[in-house]
C-alpha cells in the first residue's frame, strides 16, 4: 500500500499510528514570520533531542515523535528565546503550537510558557480516547490486561445476548485473550469480524484465529497508554474502522524502578449464590490471583567503563509473575454438576429399589411417576432419561433383562471409564417442583493459570538527526482445562482423567529508526513480528489413552475405523442426568498445536514544502493461522441416551440368502442411559478418519 497526503498537518504514521507530529508557525510581536529560528524539540525523561530550523514561511514540523511528554525551545538572534514545556505527545497525534511570539531582546532571556498558555491543540479531526498510565492507576479493574478498560468507552457495546442469562465477560483469569474484545461490538463493528486493529509497540497483537481474542496481553504496569482510534483518523492509517493503539514505557537518564504485588484470595469472598444454595452447601471455590512483578529503567551503564557517558542509550525493563487458581467452570457459573452411578448400579443393579435409591425417592413414587421410557410425570420429566428399570427389555445380545432389573452382562470395556468416576458427596434434593434434582455430586472444579510477562524496551540516541528504539515481549500462560477441550461442556461433565495444559507461548518485537534527513525530510523506518505458539497437550498424557485398559482388551482401540488414535474416546449423554460426561475430543501425540504469526513493515517519507507537508510511505503486514481441529472426532465420539437402540449382536449373515434383501438386525434399547452404558448399548457413534489442519493466511 502506498499512500500520499498533500497539504495537510496529520502525520501519523502509515500502518498503525504509534508515532505523533509536532508543528508550528514562528512569529515575533509585530505578525511577522521569522525564518531561520532553531526549534528544539526535547524528551523530558530521556533528554533527547531533536532540532528543526523554521523555513521561509516560519514553519516548522517534526514527525515520527515518539509518545511521551516534550518541551520545545526555540531561539533566534536578537530575539529572546522563547520554551513551552509539559507537552504531552500520545500515539497518532498531530499537536499544532499556535502561539509562538518571538520578542525582541538577548538570546540569554528566556520566556517560558506551558503548553496550555502556548495553545497546544490537535489539529486533526479524528476521533479518539486515551487511557493513560494515570487511568489505570485510578480505575479499578478486576484482571491484568488494560484491554479491560476498553470495554467502558463510548461506542464499546457487550455482545451477550438479549435473554435473561446474558452476562458480561469474566477478566478474573490474566491469560491470552483474556481482554474479552470479542465480546464487544465497537462503533456499530461487530465483534470478531476483523474490524478492530490491536497493536502494542507496532506489533500487530490481534489473534488471526478469531479476530476478536489477542496473541499477548497488555500489562497494565508495563503500558504507558492506550489510544482507541474510532473514526476520521489519517488516509494514511492502514487498519480501522477501530484502531487500538498500545505503547509501552521507556526509560529516561534517571534510574527509577518499583516493586510491586498485587492479589485477591477466596478467603475474603463470600461463597457465592450456587454453591451456597445447595444441600449441602458446596464449599467455597478456594481461588487465588497473585501477581509480583518488578520495574526498571535508566541510562544502560557498564561499571569501571565510560561507555554511554552521555547517556544516550536507555533501556526500562518490566516483569510480572501469574500465579492464578480458578473455577474451571468460570468465576460466575458456580460448581459442576453430574449424577454418578451408584455402587450397585456399577454392578449391573438398575432394580426400581436401587435406581430409587440413587435419586433419593421412594420406589412406590418413582414407579408412579417414570412408568416408561418415554412417559413420565412432570415430577421426574427431569430425570426421565434413568429413572426407567429396564427389567422385562432386551440388551445387546437380544436377551431379556429378569425382572430384577439387574443387567445379564457388564460390557467390560466400560471399566476403562468408571474406574475415573469421582466419589458420590451429595444426595440429590426436591428442587422446583421435582421429585429429585438428579444430581449425586457436585463439586468447584479448579484449574491454574500461571505464567508471566516480560516487556523491555531500549532507546539510542544517536543523534540530533538519528533515534532508534527496539521492544521485545515474551509471556507465557499455562492454563489447566481439566473438563473438555470443545468449547462447553455438556451436561454431566465431570474431570477428566489429566487436565489438558495450553502452554501458551507469545513473543513480539519491534523496531523503529527516524533519521532527519535535513531540516524539510524526515524518514521513518519501523519494523514488527509477533510469533504465537500453543501445543496444547494432556498433563498426563498416559492417563488419556486406552493403552493397557478394558477399552483395548475388547479390541476397540482405534475406533470403528482402525485410524491408530488410542485416545480414549468422547462418552456423552444429552439427558439431564445421564451417562457422566468425558468431554475431551482427540488431543494428537505431538500436541493440539496452535501456530499464529503476523509481521509488519513501514517505511514513511515525509517532505515539508512551505507551510506543506507532503508524505509517501509503504505498509506490509503478513499474518498466519495454523491449528489443528480443536476436539475433533479422530478418536471417537459415542453417545447413550434413553432412547438409543443399538443393533443385536449377530450370529446369522445380514443378506437373505434367498432373496438377497438386508436383513435388519433386531434393535434394542434398555431405556436407560447408563443401563446401556452398563451393558454396551451405544446409541451413536461418529470418527474422522484423521484431524485436519486449519490454515490461513
């Protein structure tokens, strides 16, 4: 892309906006212009400088100036110099000093003004909000990540729903992505749908899988400020409708560093609503959120040497440790839920007496109220998938169940599942009108998220005419999903065998050289790269297989289709209370791997011509997007439900010998989902030959 702008004073730069202009008109008391005045544009915390010389108009400009505070000191022979200071320079600005007045006098006599009394103002019409380092000092906020504070600008809309259940996002957890932009429309854009640009330093952050989560967080005391770009910004800004621009801190010739710890521990909470609601009541989620971290910046010295004696080479480094434990079901959805077999139904005991038993009703009632499979009372509409004794119906092998109700045969392959069936720590209650609530076990599933965060940043001045400057950025997040890997979790989901580990992996860099060609040509280099890497893997990667278990002994490693996947396949139920959940779709031995890159170039040329300013420049952005199907199927996806039928066991050839007509074999169902679980009777069954790769660009 190669863009030109003509006649204008926006000057930010091609690509995304992280640098500023600065310019002016220098007159003495009388109007008139005064030309050949040298113009001093000074960072106050690195003392760097930069120098400009107003041409025949008076005019004078300087581009690709870096965010931070400036003062700006202009002198001129047989006039007096003349300084504003305190101007406050953010990402993509174009500041315009209207009041330069030059008076006649000695060099040696200094007017000082700030920049309020010199008339500092944007002399642009974008429209933008700031949030600065001060802002996020003050505001309170729940997670780490500054994005957070996006969220309540104007225009930021939550994208939840309409029903009663919506909600709005949950910051508790400082992970990738964890500023929720995907939640949010913004200015009308809705969400995920590649609208919004997030850079930090340069680095295009944005996560390319779904455009709305983001490959690396931006720390809230490693951030100097945020700039939300939201419309009639410059032609030359390559991204939009929305930008969000963030910079880091830098340092200055003075040593400064902090040491700091923030945290929040359950044990100042109170339980909440759905755990203190039940019978009994679950105990608190015992969650905790530490976060040291540590600062430092100044001039880089190497002691017994004079090297960066003058000081032009700065650096600030920050780091912040992640030490979090969470409710793996979300900070606002209270415990997990399930209803596990009972010891006697584990041996094949599905009697009206014991399935009574196990939801804590009378048999008498439950007779009453579940007389069928698919009749039952609105009392027991709840549980209506297990409440029916299968005695009098026929399993697998076409044999009647007795009229005890306890099973003819245990399919012994389910023993590779029911051997991780959490203990049973509750009895199951009247609720709403039902007989029974279904539930036998209830519990805060916890999982941590530790990591950290490294940003650094180094500056050298160079000279009046060259700057440069270099950030890197490296987190690492590791969060525990010890329930499923298939973005929700369906009803019964109980702990899998081994939590699933991300492993996330996050670096960026930058790079930027402005070089002041002469007094009317500034040209500014920049460069960026992000690499984000997740090769999601089972913390216990044996704990996931079917290697030496009952599963592989009834020769159904591989599934149906013999694919050489020994993951432990997916068992779930649709009915209320069911067939407890192992949600976990194929994880592949080299990891659920998730490889994102994106990297950036900009090259600007800016060329003052009178009271003109004239600029060309390139931008180039690649992005990648490569991963595997998430929860795929490769190993196996097997359902049982109340009214699955599964196909006898045949001894006899399925082709009619004299006909040659199928014949079908005979269907049986037990009515009762973890009956047919018991007896082997699956309803459904679904593999993919192999998992297929994701990739975009």
């Amino acid at each position: 892309m190669v863009r030109a702008l003509g006649d204008a004073d926006l000057i930010p730069a091609a690509g995304a906006q992280t640098t500023s202009s600065i310019s002016g008109t220098v007159r003495d008391t009388a109007e008139a212009l005064v030309p050949g005045a040298r113009i001093a544009l000074i960072n106050q915390t690195s003392k760097a400088i930069r120098t400009a010389t107003s041409n025949g108009e008076g005019y004078f400009t300087f581009v690709a100036v870096q965010p931070a505070t400036y003062s700006l000191e202009i002198t001129m022979a047989n006039f007096e110099s003349w300084k504003v200071t305190g101007i406050e320079v953010h990402p993509g600005d174009s500041l315009t000093v209207p009041k330069i007045r030059l008076t006649v006098g000695k060099v040696v006599q200094e007017v000082v003004v700030t920049a309020k009394a010199a008339g500092v103002s944007l002399s642009s019409p974008e429209h933008s909000t700031l949030i600065t380092a001060a802002d996020i000092g003050r505001l309170s906020t729940t997670g780490r990540d500054a994005l957070e504070l996006v969220s309540i600008l104007p225009g930021f809309t939550l994208n939840a729903g309409t029903g009663l259940n919506n909600s709005g996002p949950d910051y508790s957890i400082t992970s990738f992505g964890s500023g929720n932009l995907g939640s949010y429309g913004a200015n009308g854009a809705a969400p995920q749908q590649g609208l919004v640009s997030i850079t930090s330093d340069g680095a295009q952050i944005i996560d390319a899988g779904d455009m709305g989560g983001t490959t690396a967080n931006i720390n809230m005391d490693q951030v100097q400020e945020i700039k939300v770009q939201t419309s009639n910004f410059g032609a030359d800004e390559a991204k939009g409708p929305i930008v969000i621009n963030a910079v880091g801190k830098s340092g200055g010739v003075e040593y400064h560093g902090t040491l700091y710890g923030y945290a929040r521990n359950h044990i100042f909470n109170a339980n909440d609503w759905l755990s203190n609601n039940e019978t009994p009541v679950v105990a608190k989620a015992p969650s905790k959120y530490y976060y040291p971290g540590a600062t430092l910046g100044g001039p880089i010295k190497i002691p017994g040497t004079h090297f960066n004696r003058s000081k032009h080479m700065t650096f600030w480094a920050g780091y912040e440790y992640y030490d979090q434990l969470a409710n793996a079901n979300g900070t606002l959805n209270g415990p997990n839920y399930a209803f596990i077999p009972s010891p006697a139904m584990l041996k094949g005991d599905f009697s009206e007496a014991a399935i009574a038993s196990a939801f804590n009703v009378s048999a008498t009632d439950l007779v009453a109220g579940c007389s069928s499979d698919y009749t039952q009372t609105a009392a027991y509409s709840n549980i209506g998938g297990d409440c029916f004794s299968p005695a009098g119906q026929y399993d697998q092998n076409g044999t009647q169940v007795p009229s005890t109700g306890i099973l003819n045969a245990i399919n012994p392959a389910v023993a590779a599942y029911t051997k991780y069936y959490p203990a049973i720590n509750r009895v199951p209650q009247t609720s709403n009108g039902y007989a029974s609530d279904g539930y036998n076990w209830a519990k805060n599933v916890m999982a941590t998220n530790n990591g950290f965060q490294f940003h650094g940043r180094v500056d050298q001045n160079f000279s009046d005419n060259l700057k440069l400057y270099f950030t890197y950025n490296w987190e690492k997040v590791n969060t525990q999903q010890p329930l499923n890997n298939v973005y929700y979790s369906p009803p019964n989901t109980i702990p899998f065998p081994t939590p699933l580990d991300t492993r996330g992996n996050s670096n960026f860099v930058s790079f930027n050289l402005t070089r002041i060609v002469s007094t009317s040509i500034t040209n500014e280099f920049s460069r960026a790269g992000m690499y984000f890497d997740q090769p999601e893997q089972f913390e216990d990667r044996p704990l996931a297989l079917d290697t030496s278990t009952p599963w592989a002994a009834a020769g159904y490693s591989g599934g149906l289709l013999k694919n050489g996947v020994n993951q432990l396949p997916r068992i779930y139920s649709w009915e209320s209370a069911g067939v407890p959940d192992f949600s976990f779709g194929n994880v592949p031995a080299g990891g659920q791997y998730l490889h994102k890159s994106s990297w950036n170039l900009t090259d600007n040329l800016t060329r003052v011509f009178r009271t003109h300013t004239f600029k060309a420049g390139v931008y180039a952005e690649q992005t990648r997007n490569n991963q595997v199907t998430l929860g795929s199927d490769a190993n196996g996806n097997i359902t049982f439900d109340r009214y699955e039928a599964c196909l006898a066991n045949q001894q006899k050839a399925s082709v009619n010998p004299v006909t040659g007509a199928l014949i079908t074999p005979q269907a049986s169902s037990l009515g009762n989902s973890m009956a047919n679980f018991q007896a082997g009777c699956a309803g459904g069954y679904a593999q993919s030959s192999t998992d297929a790769s994701v990739v975009s660009h």
